[in-house]
C-alpha cells in the first residue's frame, strides 16, 4: 500500500526484560466501523467501508465467495486465474482496498480509471486478513474506478495465487494501521506468535496465523518476547507512530529507539483489560502500529 510521506523513519522496540502478558490483557481492535453505503453516487465526506458485495463492485467471472475466515462483513471474493476482475465504482480524493495477505497468494494488477498503476504481490509468510493491500492519494473528488485484476501469477514462496477482494474504504483513513505482519516491520530472534493457549503448550498452536488467535488483538495475533535484546523494528515514512500493544500483571519493559534519537526505557503499568497502550512523541500526530 502507498504511505504517506513526510520523514523516513525507523523505529526499534527492543526488550529488556519482561514476561507473559496475561490473558487479561487484551488489544484495541483494528476493524473500522463497517457501513455498507449503497449509494456510489454519493460524495465521500468521512471514510466509509463498502463491502465486496455492494452493488458500487462489479465481478466478471472467475471469482468465488470465501466464507472460511472472519473476512470484514463476513465473506469476501477470491479468484486464482488469469483475467478475473473486480472493479469498484466511487466517488471520492482517495481509495483503499482491504483484503489479506497468507502463504496461499498471488499476484494482482491495478487499474485506476484503466490506467495500470500497480502490480502488488499478495504473499506472506503468515496469514493477515482485513488488511489495506493498496492506496490511491490525491485523487480529484469525483468519480473513478479502481479495478483489482487476478494474473494466475504468485510468488516463488506461495503455494498459490488466490487474490482477496474483502472491502474498499472512500477516502482512505489519514492514519494507517500497519499490522505487525506488514513487509515494513522486521524482527529478530527471540519473537513468537500470541496465543492464549501458547503459555500452556508451545508445540501445540506452533503453526498458527493471523485471524486465529483467542485474544482480542488488532487483526487477530501479536507477536511477544520475553527475550533481552529482541528487537521489533518499523520503518516508515510520516510525522507521527504509536505503538500498539497491550498492558498486563505480568507485562516487561521495553526501550524505544526513533530514528537516531536515545533510547527511552519504558514500564509498562500492570493494568488489566487496557483496551489502548500505546507510546506515543509529546505533540506528534498519530501513526498507528503494531
């Protein structure tokens, strides 16, 4: 997905010593407010979700409903050969379009206004769904067309070339949410995947992804350390980030590194259920991350 630029930054969580957050903690919920606007002709003011199946989104053949995963609305279309498209009509300065991200997908096309501007490579290592998988900016506040093309093409890692149209967002939010899975945040060892069950038997739920965990986290799952020295590091380009993670009675301390500023060590208060932990600079605006 495009991301607005202003400063390239990096920022480095680095554990120092910590421990397993407890079950009681739980993450905000990444999922915006769903409203499925039927009008396309309408102007878009706030952001406004429009699902895979409002009539604003026509389909040639070749695609599928897709009901196995907690997709936003409840389903979503997929489609794995050469030539099917998916074309949404709005209105509107800008256009995201959420789908997922796993070791299953492929390869899409995008066309704006049947111009192609962009080839984007939907594979992952681990499974992410509900997801902005591209941005269109500065677009004039009027009509256009975002069309989403399957090439039947994937990646040399995936095991498949599924493309996922989910939902589309008009305009696109000011502030991304970026999930921990997202190709710009890098991890060294020392990480694992969250589970509720993890605690208990760690062979057990090894194999897990994105979508199945039983704690309320953005987008499904978090990674966790209780590692000295295991660093998380985001790169991004904006003037503002925040942390997303969560605060529990058995939760660490971390130090945070921007850009080239010193670290800042930081304990994290044992507070239970707290549904918005987050660090944040003094007076910056909001960049929200995992």
């Amino acid at each position: 997905m495009m991301k607005i630029a202003r400063v390239a930054c990096a920022a480095v969580f680095l554990s120092t010593a910590s421990s397993w957050i407890s079950s009681q903690a739980l993450a905000q919920s990444s999922s915006p407010t769903r409203h499925e606007q039927n009008d396309p002709s309408r102007r878009a003011i706030s952001p406004t979700r429009y699902e895979q199946n409002d009539p604003s989104v026509a389909y040639n053949a070749g695609w599928s409903q897709d009901t196995s995963r907690a997709w936003s609305g409840g389903d979503a279309m997929v489609a794995t050969t050469p030539g099917p498209q998916a074309t949404f009509t709005f209105i509107g300065p800008s256009v995201t379009w959420i789908g997922g991200r796993a070791p299953w997908s492929g390869i899409a096309t995008l066309l704006l206004d049947g111009t192609l501007v962009a080839e984007v490579d939907t594979y992952s290592k681990t499974e992410e769904i509900r997801v902005p998988m591209f941005t269109a900016n500065g677009l004039a506040n009027a009509m256009h067309t975002l069309t989403i093309q399957s090439t039947g093409r994937m990646n040399a890692g995936s095991t498949s070339s599924y493309v996922v149209v989910d939902a589309f967002d008009v305009p696109a939010p000011a502030v991304s949410r970026l999930q921990e899975t997202d190709p710009d945040v890098s991890f060294t060892a020392g990480w694992a995947q969250d589970n509720a069950l993890y605690a208990d038997n760690a062979g057990l739920l090894g194999g897990w992804t994105q979508g199945f965990s039983l704690r309320n986290w953005s987008a499904g799952t978090a990674m966790l350390s209780t590692a000295p020295g295991a660093q998380a590091t985001f790169a991004f380009n904006g003037t503002g980030v925040s942390w997303i993670g969560a605060r529990g009675t058995q939760s660490g301390i971390a130090q945070v590194f921007l850009a080239s500023s010193p670290p800042r060590s930081m304990r994290i208060p044992p507070l239970s259920k707290s549904r918005r932990p987050s660090s944040r600079q003094p007076g910056w605006p909001t960049r929200a991350i995992r």
